[in-house]
C-alpha cells in the first residue's frame, strides 16, 4: 500500500501542477507587444496595394 502511495502521489502532484498552468495561461491575458514591436508592425504595413 505505501508503494502505491509512492508512486501516485508524485504523478497526481505532477498533474496538478500542469493543470494549474493551464488554468492560468486562460486567466491571465496575452503579454502585450513592446512599444518598438508595434510601431515596427505599423510601419512595414502598406495602404498601397503592389
């Protein structure tokens, strides 16, 4: 009994952990673009059709 003990427990922490970084990855938003990002976004995009 305490073998299995052994062996679910680190398995069953192991899944908790993975699931709390997914959980948190739907709570928190995306981190947002640096300002020089944007701006480089911005400026390399054409109104002008080629």
């Amino acid at each position: 009994m305490a073998v299995l003990l052994a062996v679910c427990i680190p398995a069953l922490m192991l899944g908790v952990v993975l699931a709390l970084g997914r959980y948190e990855e739907l709570l928190l938003p995306p981190p947002a673009e640096s300002a020089d990002a944007a701006r480089d976004a911005a400026e390399n995009t054409s109104t002008t059709p080629l």
